[in-house]
C-alpha cells in the first residue's frame, strides 16, 4: 500500500470492506473474447511495492491483492506496466535510488520464477511480440522521480533496467516537480533540472508521465517536451471538483494537443465525487479528533473503524469509470484516453465491478453498451498508449 496522504483512507476501507462483495457484472462471451484477442496495457499496477511489504509469489494465485497471474489471465490483461514506486518521504537520499532499483529486482524475479508466462517489455515490439507468444509482458514505469537524484548517470541506468515512464513527482515536491498534493509550490511548476530531465527524457525514450505533478508543472512539461507525454493513472476533476490530482478539461485539451494520452485510474476517490466527499468528510473528523485527544488517544486508535462502521464507504462503480472515459472522447476524442487502474495502490477503494485485474471484461462490455465500436475499445485497452510509445521511441532513435 503506498504512503500518501490517501493512506488513512486505504487503511479505513481496509478494515470494513475486506471482504465486500461486488455487485454482480456478466459481461458478454464478445466482451471476453475481445479482452482475450487484443493487447491489454495497464499503465499502472503497484505490483512491486506490494510484494515489498508482504511477500506473494503472484505467478500463482493468491489470497490478497489485486493481481496475480491467473486473475490477469482471466481478465485478459497481458501488458500491465509495474510501477516502480518510491514513498517520498524518500526523497533527496540514497535510499530513494537503492529501492528502486530493489523494486525492479522484484519485477525480474517475477519473470526468472515464471519464464513461461511473463516476459520484460522494453519497446512496443516487445510487448506485441510477446502478446504473440500467449506471455504476459511487464513493461515499468518510475512512479516518482525522486530515484534519479539530480544525476543523468541515473537515468541512463533505469532506462538500460527497462523503465520506460517516470511520473516526475508523487505525494511531495521533489527536486524535479512541484506535487498536486503539496502545498508548497517550491519550484511554481518543474525544477531547472526538471525541465533539463524532460528534454533528456525525450532524447533517451523514456516517457514523461505527469500524474501526480502540479498544474504549472503540467504545462511547462508539455511546453517542453517535443513528444506526446501520459497521465499514467490519473481521472477527471471535472468529477472531483477542487481534487487537484485530477486533470481539469483545459489541462486534458491540452493533453489532446500535445498527442498525450490520459490513463484512467479506478480508485472510487479518483472518479466519484461522492466518495471524495466521504473521505474528506472523515480526515476532517479524524483531524480535529486528533487536535482534542491526542494521537495516543484509544479514541483516535478506534476512530477509522467506527466511523465506517457508521457510514458506510460510498464505492463508485464500473459506470462512474465509463463517465470518466466518455468525457474525455467528448472533449478531445478517442484517441487520447486508456487504462491505468493503479490495482494494488488504491486498497480496498476500487469500484464494483472492478475489483481486481479479471474484471476488465466488465469495463469492455460497459464500453460496448454505450456503442463504442470494437476499433475504439481496442485504442482504448491498447492502441492509444501504444501509439505514444512508438512516438517516443521515434524520436529517440532519430536523436
């Protein structure tokens, strides 16, 4: 589970809904198949951190999570992108880089305990190859760029490892971006070496991936960069109005004029404002219950579990997901918008329907009920982030 200022919501959710059942979905034998017969790229599963903190060997099945191979297999998913997560509290030290590189260890173990069914992805070519041969391709993305630490050396190093994205910041300003999350706006947008990084970035074919960054940041890196960039696992403000983490519709109009792609996250926080509601409501309670008591306080210790006890998690659902999907084909077109769930980094706060890497087919037939052709759902699951990706590997063999 990441650490961010979302935590006391995942540890809540955690505690009540455990074990909550979803709502029951039945997608179609064509939704099925179409999961089954296309690339299905993920751009976001904190597969590795998990693992990190509690061992699974998710070759096999196992009891918890939200990934594992037979669940993906079933779920038709054989492109997802391991996100090579680093807390921020991190930040500015050795640390930082040394898990990182640990982290990506983990996603090499995953392949070396299973070569008949994972693979590294390092290009588009890997990933359609492999999709060839019925394996599941692990491309990765840097989720912070904290890890590289002001050094190009750096950069160099977890591109040769296979990192093919960096989402620039996370739930603090580093020495590369200002965050959505943090208040201090250090740098008003990307740092001197972050504006540096981007170009480099774009020069090595590395994606920029600008979830989590401030809104200044956002536009100075599509300013700069001179290939289209991706929100990883982002959704729409328009949904979660004052949820800065969130792309607003000007942001993702440029995004469209950039020739980016936004990545849809799931979590019910991220596309309901209902929920967001709900878990603002709670850390402002749990605050000035904190600010009385005291953090030692049984009272503060008990807090998470009665008040959910007491008002229920309101989860969003696959159709809250679809609206978010729907908005930005309204906006800028259906070439600009995928998947990046981020399973494994939202606890328990995943929507009905799509509780865990299966229940892609469920997504697909919701896209097919609002009578999006088979050519549009396969940019969607694929075609569109793949699109990106050639682009910046383009550009990078020609410079």
């Amino acid at each position: 589970m990441k650490i961010t200022s979302k935590t006391t919501l995942y540890l809540a959710c955690s505690l009540a809904f455990s074990s909550c059942a979803s709502a029951e979905y039945s997608p179609s034998e064509k939704a099925i198949a179409l999961t089954q017969e296309t690339i299905l790229i993920d751009s976001h599963i904190d597969v590795p951190y998990r693992i990190s903190k509690k061992w699974a060997d998710v070759t096999k099945a196992t009891d918890g999570g939200d990934f594992d191979y037979p669940r993906a297999k079933s779920g038709g998913l054989n492109a997802p992108f391991m996100s090579i997560y680093v807390p921020a509290s991190l930040d500015d030290s050795d640390e930082s880089t040394a898990l990182a590189h640990k982290l990506i260890d983990y996603v090499e173990a995953i392949v070396g305990r299973a070569p008949g069914k994972f693979a590294i992805a390092k290009s588009v070519a890997d990933v359609k190859t492999q999709f060839a041969k019925g394996l599941i391709s692990l491309p990765m993305g840097m989720e912070n760029g904290s890890p590289i630490q002001g050094d190009l050396n750096n950069l160099k190093t977890f591109y040769e490892r296979g990192i093919r994205y960096i989402t620039l910041a996370h739930s603090q300003s580093n020495h590369i971006s200002d965050s959505s999350y943090d208040i201090r706006r250090k740098w008003k947008g990307l740092s001197p070496f972050g504006k540096t990084l981007v170009e480099e970035m774009n020069n090595i074919g590395i994606m920029i991936d600008i979830s989590h960054v401030s809104d200044q940041a956002f536009y100075q890196a599509i300013e700069i960069s001179k290939v289209p960039v991706i929100a990883s696992h982002s959704s729409l403000r328009k949904f979660t109005p004052g949820f800065e983490r969130n792309m607003d519709d000007d942001m993702i109009k440029a995004l469209g004029e950039n020739g980016g792609v936004i990545q849809i996250n799931f979590g019910s926080t991220f596309v309901s404002k209902l929920s967001q509601n709900w878990r603002n409501k709670m850390t402002a309670k749990r605050k000035a219950l904190v600010e009385k008591e005291g953090n030692e306080s049984p009272l503060v210790s008990a807090f998470d579990k009665d008040y959910i006890a007491n008002n229920p998690f309101p989860f969003a659902s696959v159709e809250t997901v679809l609206d978010h999907i729907d908005h930005v084909v309204e906006l800028i077109g259906i070439d600009h918008v995928g998947i990046g769930s981020d399973y494994d980094g939202v606890g328990d706060s995943l929507p009905e329907g799509l509780k865990d890497v299966s229940t892609y087919p469920n997504l697909v037939q919701g896209l097919m009920d609002r009578d999006y052709s088979e050519a549009d759902i396969k940019k969607i699951l694929s075609g569109n982030f793949l699109r990106v990706w050639q682009a910046v590997e383009t550009y990078a063999e020609q410079h």
